[in-house]
C-alpha cells in the first residue's frame, strides 16, 4: 500500500527514489562535493552515494558554505533526487533552488516515525506530498 | 506569499534570468522562514568572498550569476578577502589563490557590488533607525540592530547577494518587532574597561542567551565605552550564539520601550572580576599578534598607533592589522600607516586573517585582542591562538 503524508512545502520536480535515512548533515564536512558521498562516520549514511536517493533528515546542520556544496553537487549530477526535512533553514532552502534539488519540508512527523532505509519513496510537487510506495 | 506586481514580474523573468533566481531564492527562503511578503531593503551586505571558505564551488556559482548579467539593484557592499589578495601578503601565497581570490573579486564588482571589503560596512553608509537591510557577517547584524537600531536578520552570504540583486528581502524574524522583544535578562556586574574583556563578555552573553537579551550594565555604561569595545562585544556574540540582535542598556534605540515589552524567561548575572580572572589564566605566547577583527576604524587605529610606538607589541615577531581599504587610506593621509609601517607593522587590507589558511603564512601560534578571531582561528587555521589585549 501506498503511504501518503502532507508537507508544508515541496518544489522542484516530482521526484521517485530509494530512501536513505541519515542523521543530521552538514553539506560542508559531511558531503564531498565532487562524489556526493557521505563523510560522516556518525551517520547511518556513512559511505553510501546520494545520486538516485531521497536523502531523509530531520533537519540540515551547518554553516552558509553549504548553500555552495548543495549548488555544486546539483551541477555534478551528484546531489539526491529529493531531500526530505522536517525543519527547513535558509541555507539548505537557497542550496536546493540553486543546484535544483527537490525540496520537501515540513513533512507530517508519521513519516519519520515508519521510514526506513531502502524504502521507495516519490515526493510530489502537485500534491504537495511525500509518499512511500508498496510498505 | 504575498508579492507585489513588481515583485511577480520580477518572479517571472520578465527583468532577466538573474532576477529570477534571486527573487526564486528569496521567496522559498521566505516561505520557509514564514515571511508573509517581501520587504525592500536599502543595503544588502554579502559575505562568502574569501576562496578559502567558499572554493571552487563558490567561484562557479558567481561566474553562473555574472554570465546570467546579475547586477545589485541596491547599495550592495561585501566582506573582506582572504589575505591571499593583500598586497602586503600577496607574494606568500601561490598563484592560483591569488588568481582565484581575484576573480571573486572581479565577479563581485561586476555585480555593482561597492568597493567595499570590510566587515565593517556601516562606515561607508551608516544605516538610519528603522531601515530594513539584508546583512550577512553576524558582527555587522548585531551592529546593525543593537547600535543603530535597523533591521536585518543574519542573512547567509549567497542569499545577501540574491537580496543585494532583488533589492529586496523576506520579511521575517527580526524585521517584524514581535520577534525584537529581549526574553533573557542579563546583569552585567562590574565595569568593562577594555576591549578584550568586551569580547569576552560577548562570548558569554552569546551563550547564556536563550532568546534577545536585555543587556544592563551597573558599572560603566556601554553608552561610556569606547565603540571598538561595543564592537568585540557584539562581534563575540555573534561568535557564541545565532543571535541577530542585543538590546543594550543606554544604546540600543528604543531600549526603554524594549525593557517596558519584554518578556523574559530566563535572568542572568555576569561578574566581570570573573572575565577578568579567565582573561589572567590564558598562557602562551603567539609568534604574530592579529588585530582588527572586527577590521579597525580610524580612531581605532590611532590608538593601536599610539600602543605600538610605545612598545607595547615588542615582543612578536610580526603584527597584522586587518582593516578596510577605506580607513588605510585615511591612515595612509595622516601618515599613520607611514610610521608603523616603520615599526614592522603589516597591513591586510580589505582582507581578513581568519578566513585565511594561516599555515600557509607560516604561522603557528597567533596572539589577538579579538574574541571572535580567538574562537575561530583554531579551527579554521588549525593554529593555536591566545587571547592578549590592548
């Protein structure tokens, strides 16, 4: 079955893919720019690639220089299909518009509560929602 | 989001691609943030500039903006560079820094952005109470709002330009009075003498503050202290917290209409014997001592002259002084850059050590008066920084 759950806002594109749960990032340090994979050794995500994925976070950490990591790893090809908050700020805001990432914020908190890993997940600019396919 | 009709065309690319994106930029920020409308601003201030902290990434996203013709439709003024641009330190750095720090630079003019380079940008166009701004650089919005009584939050540097392009910005957080009330009330115990000890009351009222505190003073009124105090001050409190704003007792336009509305939820009393006693335990010496972050006035120069004539740096084996373009040419009229210059002085004009990757100066072991230069030179330069002041 199909779940469906409200965001406060979605832009970008409609974008489908396989979730990857991590706990909060900081573009600068956490992500390398070039490759789009993750540096974090605390986070669930270490090692793996962000292309092809929706990067699922409660929030984004860090400083304004990740407004630029956001930007190049969008112009690489190597940013996440979508990126999934709970809480959105200005820095990760301007990163996604500039490097063209698909934005969901404000996401219903069922949905962080039953996402995991591995999931597929679509996150729809016309309603406004993020959805997890066949759970 | 409401948007004018203006601010619609604008949206929709009838003024040009750069327009666009900075209006896009701003209006899903402002979504974000819960900003209501857009509000007009009369400066906009863009930090972000040196290519130690913004790399090749950061060049790239400027030649996108420069080549779509992004061009600032308000005052538009910008941080200091790296040091890799000055010219008293320009020949120690390889050339591919100083071609890329140059080409920052030449984007950022290309904009309209003002020959500025300071993080100080209130001595070229000092705001007027009440005006809306889009300010990055912490120290300068704490500025802003707590001394001059304008508004403006703690914009990122990308999205001070984009604010600098629209001559616009989202209308929330501090632009709205409701979110100005102080709601930490804090009691400053002693007298504040100098600036080092300034800073360091800064990093403390920057950590205990749960919301905008309310700053009064029962020794010397900040009203009384010199502005290069206020400066480490506010500067440092930027450095330990996310606050955008301070009202200060005596200062702060509209202090007492503050105190009246506010609404604290947490009291606190700083001693200032006890920053005087953190002041006493810091050891080491540094093999430069860095002055001028925040970058140095003119009347703060003059003082510094003064110290130095009298030997009070003897001792390092260099001094660096940061400061504008502006003040050192006043500096250079009044023959006081001359004479330090004499006295082993060296100047990184319109440039700013601590988004500098000091070991490649060579450097080690830093002494500064700064608080905020204090906190961050460690972990941006990996070199060790003791707090000395003067």
């Amino acid at each position: 079955m199909t779940l469906v759950f409200k965001a406060r806002r979605v832009f970008g594109k409609d974008a489908e893919g396989v979730a990857l749960i991590s706990t909060p990032l900081s573009p600068l340090g956490d992500i390398d720019p070039e490759s789009g994979v993750v540096k974090a050794r605390d986070s669930p995500a270490y090692g793996e690639r962000l292309a092809g994925r929706v990067l699922v976070m409660r929030y984004m950490k860090g400083s304004t220089v990740g407004t630029y990591v956001l930007y190049a790893l969008g112009r690489r090809g190597a940013a996440p299909r979508a990126i999934v908050v709970e809480r959105p700020d200005p820095v990760l805001v301007s990163g996604c518009v500039l490097g063209g990432i698909t934005l969901a914020y404000g996401v219903e908190q069922g949905f962080f509560e039953v996402v995991r890993s591995g999931m597929r997940i679509r996150v729809s600019v016309s309603t406004q929602s993020v959805s997890i396919l066949d759970f | 989001m409401h948007l004018t009709r203006e601010e619609e065309r604008f949206l929709n690319g009838e003024h040009g691609e750069a327009l666009r994106l900075a209006m896009e930029v701003l209006v899903r920020v402002g979504e974000a943030m819960g900003a209501e409308s857009m509000v007009p601003i009369s400066h906009a201030h863009v930090s972000g500039v040196s290519y130690f902290s913004i790399g090749d990434y950061g060049v790239e996203l400027l030649e996108e903006l420069a080549l779509k013709g992004a061009k600032v439709r308000v005052f538009t003024t910008a941080n200091p560079s790296s040091m890799a641009l000055a010219p008293d330190f320009m020949d120690r750095f390889g050339a591919r820094y100083v071609e890329k720090q140059h080409r920052i630079i030449e984007l950022l003019l290309s904009m309209g952005v003002h020959e500025s380079f300071t993080c100080i940008p209130y001595i070229l166009r000092t705001p007027r109470q009440g005006e809306h701004l889009a300010w990055a650089e912490s120290s300068a919005v704490l500025y802003a709002n707590s001394v001059l009584g304008a508004y403006t939050n703690r914009e990122g540097g990308v999205v001070a330009l984009m604010a600098g392009i629209a001559g616009r910005t989202y209308m929330a957080g501090v632009h709205l009075r409701e979110f100005r009330v102080p709601r930490t009330l804090v009691r400053v115990a002693g007298s504040v003498k100098s600036r080092v000890i300034a800073g360091l009351l800064g990093l403390r009222i920057g950590a205990m503050s749960s919301g905008i505190p309310f700053v009064e003073f029962r020794g010397v009124s900040p009203a009384d202290m010199p502005i290069g105090a206020v400066k480490q001050m506010l500067a440092a409190v930027g450095t330990a917290s996310d606050l955008p704003m301070v009202v200060l007792e005596g200062v702060t336009p509209g202090y007492r209409e503050y105190r009246r509305c506010a609404d604290f939820v947490d009291r606190h009393t700083i001693r200032v014997e006890e920053l005087v006693s953190e002041l006493g335990r810091e050891e080491g010496r540094g093999d430069v001592y860095i002055t001028g972050c925040p970058h140095l006035d003119l009347e703060e120069l003059k003082e510094l002259a003064e110290l130095v004539v009298r030997g009070v740096f003897d001792g390092y084996k260099e001094i660096w002084v940061a400061l504008s373009p502006k003040v050192y040419r006043l500096g250079e009229e009044l023959g006081i850059v001359q004479k330090l210059r004499e006295l082993g002085v060296r100047f990184a004009v319109g440039a700013c050590p601590v988004v500098t990757k000091l070991r490649l100066l060579g450097v080690e072991a830093v002494a500064t008066d700064s608080a905020k230069a204090y906190s961050y030179i460690p972990k941006i330069s990996g070199v060790t920084a003791v707090l000395r002041g003067w």
